[in-house]
C-alpha cells in the first residue's frame, strides 16, 4: 500500500478546497492533512461571515480530526522565523504552520503570497 503523501494546510489552503478551486483538486483526496486549531479558527471566521453558522461548524467540525498540538518548542521557532522576515509582515498561525510542517517534515500548503519563495512551501493558487 502506497503511503500518503503529508501537507499541512493554511487556512487558505482550506478555503480553496471548501471553494472547489480546481488547482486544489490534486490536495483533495489521497492526501493527508495536518492543520491546527488556530487555523480553523480562521478558517470558521471566514465561513461564517460568507456561508453561515451552519457551513462554518460544519466544515470546522470536519477538519478538527486533523488538528495537531502546538508545542512550546514550535511557538518558539515560529516567532523566531516571524521576527528573521517581520518586513514580510506574517501572521502568527501561518509562522506556527510553517514551522511544524517543516519540523515534521512535510510541505506547507498555501496560496498566501507572502510565503511564495520560501523553502519548504508547495505554492498553490
């Protein structure tokens, strides 16, 4: 059995899934997803501002099975890597999913231009 290839998924990430964004279409099965709480936070915020409360928790509730913990040692390393490209001005929960992505060993999955040229990343719009 062919073992599945990893992504941690940014909230843009999610978004493009849910959305149905056909560049997306090759993360939407046969994938395994890592994400965090933080991320669906967001992700819920967004949806319930555009879908509704419904969508929202629908979507957040699924996606829950692939939250991981945030370390102390990942918040560390994240800000850490937030400060080396503060002119890039990150955000916090993308910093924190790049970093475990990177500590665990697979790709960061985004759309978010302000991670375009970083190592590590599988650029998707």
């Amino acid at each position: 059995m062919e073992e599945l290839k990893t992504f941690f998924f940014d909230s843009y990430a999610l978004y493009e899934i849910i959305n149905g964004n056909p560049s997306y279409n090759l993360y939407s099965k046969d994938i395994q997803i890592v994400t965090t709480k933080l991320n669906l936070m967001e992700l819920h915020y967004g949806l319930l501002r555009i879908k509704g409360e419904k969508e929202a928790d629908k979507y957040y509730d699924y996606f829950l099975q692939f939250c991981v913990e945030i370390s102390d040692d990942i918040i560390k390393q994240a800000n850490e890597f937030r400060l080396n490209n503060y002119k890039r001005e990150l955000s916090y929960i993308d910093c924190l999913g790049y970093i475990i992505a990177k500590k665990r060993g697979f790709k960061f999955l985004t759309g978010d231009e302000q991670f375009k040229y970083f190592d590590n990343v599988e650029f998707v719009k």
